[in-house]
C-alpha cells in the first residue's frame, strides 16, 4: 500500500510510509527509480518559493528557516536549470525527552527553476539572512540592435 498516492500528509502517516518502506528492501530495484522520482517530486512540492524580476535581475526567494549555509546547495544544471537543494535534520533528542508533536518538516528539500534567455549564469549570488535564502541572478544586458547594413551600387 502506497500512502503518498492518499490525500493524507502528517507526520505519522510519514513514519508509517517510511517504516513500511523500510520493510521492502528486496522490491527496491524494480520501484527504485519511481520510488527516487516520488520522494524528488515530494520534496519540490514542500519548499515554496517567490520569484522577482527587477530591471537587472531575477531574485528567488525561498524560507529555510533554522539551516545553516552547509545545509543548502545552489547549483545551475544544464539548460539553464537554477537548483535549490539541502536537507533538515532532525534535532536529536535528548535522554529522557520525546515529542508530543512534531509538526516541522524534516528530510530533503528541492526546487529547480528554468531560467530565461536574459539570465547570467556567471553572475549568481545567494545570500541566507534571518531563515530566507535570496538567490540573485542577474541579466544579461540586452543586445544592440543591429544597424541596418548599407550596400554600395556600383554601375557597370
């Protein structure tokens, strides 16, 4: 029984789908690849993020709140594929502590974002400031339009 295909999202649910999952170790070379595409498709669709474009950038504007700059990756991937990835771990707990409820995701998150023509792929900066991580990316300056060529008439 898959419960990423029901409409259910808690925390236990997650506990029950990662323990039932852990009990299917022989399946994994058939399911493997669904199984990474499912977990991917999972994490992209947890991390919300703003997208601005101002006259000489686009910022992407995504909420990380309680990571570190080792827990966050900014890649771009061919074709101009902007990717935002890291991982939350969970807090570990202390002797004689447990949750009541733990409500906080935790696990990989990741977005990708298809930048446009105009971005400069040599010119990204990403800053994490108070939990909110600011990826700049600039543009290119536009092209100069080209002047018509002029063709001399020569008389034979």
């Amino acid at each position: 029984m898959d419960l990423r295909m029901t409409a259910f999202d808690s925390p236990l649910f997650s506990v029950l789908q990662h323990l039932h999952d852990a009990g299917d170790d022989s399946d994994k070379s058939v399911s493997g690849p669904y199984r990474t595409y499912a977990r991917d498709a999972k994490a992209m669709a947890a991390t919300a993020a703003d997208v601005k474009e101002s006259p000489n950038s686009y910022a992407f504007v995504v909420d990380m709140p309680g990571l570190k700059s080792g827990d966050i990756k900014v890649q771009v991937e061919d074709n101009n594929v902007l990717v935002i990835s890291g991982e939350r771990k969970r807090e570990e707990e202390k002797e004689g502590a447990k949750y009541v409820r733990m409500e906080r995701r935790v696990g990989k998150f990741m977005r990708k974002f298809a930048l446009p023509e105009n971005a400069n792929t040599d010119k990204i900066s990403a800053v994490c400031q108070d939990g909110v991580l600011t990826v700049t990316v600039e543009k290119l300056p536009p092209p100069e339009p080209k002047k018509p060529k002029t063709i001399e008439v020569r008389i034979a």
